[in-house]
C-alpha cells in the first residue's frame, strides 16, 4: 500500500505542476482549437503560402510540421537544414498558425540506415526490416536512440524558444517496440535484472521449475520465440513488458532532450493509437499530456443498421475518450479522419456529416484540440487516396473538409455563448469507474482459454451499457483514488494483488459499490494461481465461493435466468456458491450445474458488491445486471438507445446520434439549444446550454 501511496502522491504532484500550465496553453474561454497536418516538403514551395493561407481562411488554428522530415532536416550526418522550415513556419505564423513541432523519428534517413544497419528492427526469424516505411528502426537499438537524441537535440535548440512554436508531437504514432536484435537481447536481459535483482527471484516469478526451465545467471535469457509451442507464459509476458517499456523510455528521453533547450510554455505531447493492451499508454512521465488518433470509416466496423458502417462503431471514440482523460490533465486527438481513406480493408466514404459528429464527439469528450491528417491529399506515396481537407488540386475542399470548416464556425459560435464547469446533478450521481489495467488485458489474452473469449467486447459490454443509461465514465488504473466514484466496474480483473483486494474492501466498507465480473480474481499480482482454492483471496470480499468456471461450445449455449429472463452464455461461466446474507440474483440453466447462481450481490459495510459470474453472449445480462443494480441504489439512469451519446462539459449538453434512425432529445423547458435541432437526424448533433 505505501508504493501505491507513494505513485499516487508523485501523480498527484505532477498533475498539480501541469494544472498551472494548462491554462496558457489551452485558455478554457478557449474551448477547443482545431488543426491540420501540413508537409511542406511534399509540395512546391510555390504553393506553400497558397496552402496556409487558405487552411487559416477555413478557420484552423494550427498547423503540424516535420513529422517525417528527417531526411529533409538532416540530409548529410551531422549536416542539418533548417531554413525550408524556418521559411514554413514563418508563413503559418503570417496566417495566424501556431504550429505543432514533430520529432521525425518513425522514419530515419536512408544514409543512417545504410552506414548503421543494426538500427532497423530485426524479426523473430532473423531478417530485417528495410528502409522505405515508418517504425521500421528499434528504439531498442542504442545506436539509434543516441543519434536521434542528438537530431532532436538541434531541433529543439532552434525551436525551442520560437514563441511560434506551441507544442512537440514525439514520434508518430509510438508502438510496442518489438525487436529480436542484438541490443534488444541486452537491454532484455538488462531490464530482467533490473526488476527481479537476483536469478532466484526470476526463477520464482517465472515459475521455471516447471519443465526444467531454471536459470543460473540473466546471461542465459533469451528473447521468447512467440511461434514456438510452450514457451513460457511469463517470460512471454515480460518481453511484451519490456517491449512497452522501450517505447515509453524512448519518448522520455525524447522529452528530457527538447526540455533542455525549449520554454514552459511549449508543451510535449505523442499521439497513442488507442490499444488497450499497451502499457505504454500513459507511462511516459515526461509528458505534459497525451492524444490519440482515431480513424472510423476504413471497412472495420458495420455501425448501426445497413449503412452504419459510413457512420463507424459509436463507442470508439467514446472510450478513447474516457480511456485517455484519466491519464494526464488534459487530451487531445492529434489524427482525426478527414474523410475517405485508403489503407482500410473496404476504404468506403463516410456518411455525409459524419465527419462533423467525429468532430463534435471529441469535443464532448473534454478534448482541448483536434487535429486532421491532413490538410492536401497526398498525389504519392502509400497514402495515395488518402483524403485531405482539400482534393487533389490542393485547392477544392473536399466534403470532410466543408464539414471541418462547419464544425470550427459551430465552436467559435459556442465560445461567444456563457459557460461554466457546471454538470447536471443526475448525471454526476451515474459517474462510474471502469478499473482496467492494460497488464491483465495481456496475460488474459496470452492464455484465453476458449477462442469465444474476447477481453476488450467483455468490457464493452459494460461500457456501452453505461453509455447508454447516460453515466460518466472514467477509466482508472489500482493506482488511483477510487472514492471519487460511487460505483467501480471491474471487468475480468484476472490478476489481483491483496493490496488492490484490500483496497477494494475499504472503498465498498466505505461506501463504495463494485460489480465485479466473471475471470475476476483468479490470479495473484504474479500471474500465478493462488496456492488456494479457486479465487478464494476474493471470497470474503464478494460473500460467497466461485467453486468452479465453465466454458462451452459456440453450438451449445446454454442460458441464465434472472427475474424472468433468460440469457445466453458460451465463453465463459464462473459457477458461484452465495454465502449466507448475500443474494443470488441469477441462476445457471440448461447443464449438471442448473440452479447455481451466477450473480450474487452482498452488502458489505456502508457499501456494496455485486458478481456476475458470466460474459454473456450479446451484453443482455450486464445491461439487466446493471440496471438492477442502480435501482437498488436508488441512482437514476438515462434510457437512451443504441448509438446515442450524450455528454456535458462547459456547462453545455452534447447529444450524438449514431443510430439509423431520427432520435428526438428531450430537454429541460427553458433550456437553450445552440447548435443543431431537438430530433437529432442520424450523424447529427445537438448541443444546449444548461441553465445556471
């Protein structure tokens, strides 16, 4: 409990310093800022001026350079260039672009590649990546982090006090770094024993003295084969540890770098693709904050109804939202869709308007920016059909950008409107947690038991239902204060230590209310089974016994019964057993376990706990659980349908409509609606103002 106490007052401290800053860098009565990528050393410098003088008449605010200019910045070793890009900015700032400065180091020049060969990422089978692509060098390659260090060093002492210059974006979409090269297998070995001190204390957290897998000394550790069958389950997942640790070490070495030489009021920031099982979202303590991408239309999802798939999947947004704003003091989206785009497996246009409702979505999020990939369609290159604010001509605004231009008129016509921190009483009562920890994501993934089993649908199908009733979520890590909210869900929480175990007894005895699901528990902080029966560290907490879990095939469902309904199960069933004083809410059907509950809920202290045993196959049964739940905790919930979403912040409401159907919103009589119309079509939107 004192490290977690520790982390806490240390985040606590670092959110306060950050707090101070933000207010410069993102004035509230501001909102939110809209920006767009430009390359200049994609085009002819003719057409520069031509290019930032018609993004600023279309009303952004910033503009994103030198994202992949190494080549450009740096054409000789040692030899660096920086006038094109001095002649750039100096045309954004005659426009009234601020500009966002970008590392370059997703793609190193050929003329390092060539001269250093060991910096490109080596596969499992040995060959190489070769130059011609992005991420292709390894952050793991010491070489190439001290030279890149170096490139990024010259940036920033000729940025770094350019009042210009609002921000820095590390790299460009950072991933888990995985290499099998020489100096991946160093810094492996390394980060081994840096965390486990001693050979024992790995054998022992590796559990190696199953099939004869001992260790006498760190030097005798490998990189695990993946494709090889058996390997061990731990030392697979510490490499993906270590894999995520590469990445975010890499990108504070990068902040510590320009912070030598850049002003306070620049701030450093990296654009995460949100993956739920990347750790290293969120671990790099050099950042002021963080920002995602966000593509929605690229043949992936089907949407709503027989053309939802122009609209995209509505929760994507929505959870990288609530995933991201937890984890620093503000966000932003750094690479929001344009329109049609052509890496995709069907690249299909959106919807007309729904690039607007992405827009708007974000914003209802909390995000202070938003910004485009990219202002000109690129004519070249492997984004070739990849749409931008303008066509092809560099001079047409294509139908994405007509709706971007709308969208920054809609927030320039909401900063002239009064607004405040003031949400809706109901709505803060509905607050909830999602606790999630990206490290159990992983090792449930390494070892899934079933192929129906999915970890990120398992949690969607809380989060869409908390959506839907209209409840502000955030997802947080064990780290932090879970007091500030009157339900927790902890969705498949496989690994628990007794620390988070007691931390969560205390919350409930406090007051608290935890659903806990199926998978919860079953692990210790290891990764190892309890010596114990089955989950029991948890029993006391959730009064009862999970006396054995169950998986069934996809053509043999079977089903729950609870007040009436019955629900269909196959991935998995944790069978419980309730202790005298808790309450079976839910009963197994259909097998030698019929009548066995499968949702217990207990009171404990001033507080409560709720398990469901089982992932259900549609996320009928977390909705019902969790409507009964609320209601027995006399908390209001919303009813809204499928693909609406409906969020508060600056004293605004903001209704989104996914669906394929009209949805007409209901509002309070006196309330002011400032932008759209109360039947909210599909891809549409609607925002008012709250009464004071």
């Amino acid at each position: 409990m004192k490290r977690n106490l520790l982390f806490l007052f240390f985040a606590v401290l670092a959110f306060s310093v950050s707090a101070q800053r933000v207010e410069s860098w993102f004035p509230a009565d501001q909102l939110t800022t809209v920006g767009a990528y430009y390359y200049p050393e994609h085009w002819d410098e003719s057409q520069w001026e031509r290019d930032l003088k018609k993004m600023s008449e279309m009303g952004f605010e910033f503009t994103h350079f030198a994202e992949f200019a190494w080549a450009q910045l740096e054409p000789e070793e040692g030899k660096f260039d920086f006038a094109w890009l001095d002649r750039a900015v100096a045309l954004a700032a005659k426009y009234d672009l601020k500009v966002i400065m970008c590392t370059s180091t997703a793609t190193p020049p050929v003329w390092l590649v060539r001269k250093h060969p060991d910096v490109l990422k080596t596969r499992e089978d040995g060959t190489q990546y070769d130059h011609g692509s992005r991420q292709h060098a390894s952050f793991s390659n010491e070489y190439y982090r001290e030279y890149a260090l170096k490139m990024i060093a010259e940036l920033a002492k000729h940025y770094g006090n350019d009042s210009r210059i609002i921000g820095w974006q590390l790299d460009n979409e950072p991933a888990a770094n995985v290499d099998y090269g020489e100096d991946a297998q160093k810094r492996f070995r390394r980060f081994l024993e840096q965390k486990y001190q001693t050979i024992d204390a790995l054998n022992k957290a590796w559990g190696t003295d199953f099939w004869s897998g001992t260790y006498t000394d760190f030097a005798q550790i490998n990189i695990p084969q993946g494709t090889q069958w058996g390997m061990n389950l731990y030392q697979r997942l510490d490499f993906s540890r270590f894999c995520d640790k590469e990445t975010s070490t890499f990108l504070d070495e990068q902040a510590l770098t320009i912070r030598q030489y850049a002003v306070a009021e620049q701030w450093i920031t990296t654009n995460y693709i949100p993956y739920y099982d990347a750790r290293y979202v969120g671990d790099s303590r050099e950042l002021d904050f963080i920002s995602y991408t966000r593509y929605m239309v690229y043949g992936e999802a089907t949407g709503i109804g027989r053309k939802g798939y122009r609209v995209g999947e509505y929760s994507r947004i929505a959870m990288a939202n609530d995933y991201f704003r937890p984890l620093a003091p503000v966000y932003g989206c750094m690479e929001l869709q344009p329109g049609q785009v052509n890496w995709g497996s069907i690249n299909s246009q959106p919807l007309p308007g729904a690039v607007r409702l992405w827009l708007w979505h974000v914003f209802a999020g909390g995000s202070k920016f938003t910004c485009t990939y990219r202002f000109r369609a690129p004519i070249y290159g492997y984004e070739q059909y990849h749409y931008g604010i303008v066509g092809t001509d560099g001079v047409t605004p294509t139908p994405g950008g007509r709706e971007y231009q709308q969208f920054i008129a809609e927030i320039k016509q909401l900063r002239s409107v009064p607004h405040s921190d003031k949400l809706p009483a109901d709505y803060l009562k509905r607050k909830t947690a999602i606790l999630y920890n990206p490290d159990n994501t992983v090792a449930i993934n390494q070892s899934k038991q079933t192929t129906l089993w999915n970890t990120e649908q398992h949690v969607l199908k809380y989060y869409k239902t908390l959506k839907a009733f209209g409840a502000p979520v955030d997802f947080i890590r064990d780290t932090m204060r879970f007091s500030d909210y009157p339900l927790i869900v902890a969705p498949a929480y496989q690994q628990m230590s007794r620390e988070l175990i007691a931390k969560l007894t205390d919350y409930v005895k406090q007051g608290g209310n935890l659903l806990m699901s199926c998978r919860s528990g079953h692990q210790n902080e290891f990764g190892h089974l309890w010596q114990a029966r089955h989950a029991e560290p948890i029993y006391k907490l959730i009064g009862g016994e999970i006396q054995f879990y169950d998986l069934l095939r996809p053509y043999a469902p079977d089903t729950i019964a609870m007040d009436g309904q019955a629900f269909a199960w196959a991935s998995w069933g944790d069978v419980l057993k309730a202790n005298e004083g808790t309450e079976c809410w839910a009963t197994y059907q259909g097998d030698f376990y019929a009548g066995n509950a499968a949702v217990t809920f207990r009171k404990l202290g001033q507080g409560t706990v709720t398990y469901l045993g089982a992932d259900s196959n549609s996320g009928d049964l977390e909705r019902a659980v969790l409507s009964r739940l609320y209601a027995k905790l006399g908390i209001a919930v919303a009813d809204y349908p499928e693909g609406i979403i409906v969020e508060y912040r600056d004293g605004f409401g903001i209704a989104l409509n996914y669906s394929d159907h009209s949805y007409e919103m209901q509002l309070p009589p006196d309330a002011q609606i400032v932008v759209g119309e109360q039947k909210i079509p599909t891809a549409g939107v609607l925002v008012w103002r709250m009464n004071e």
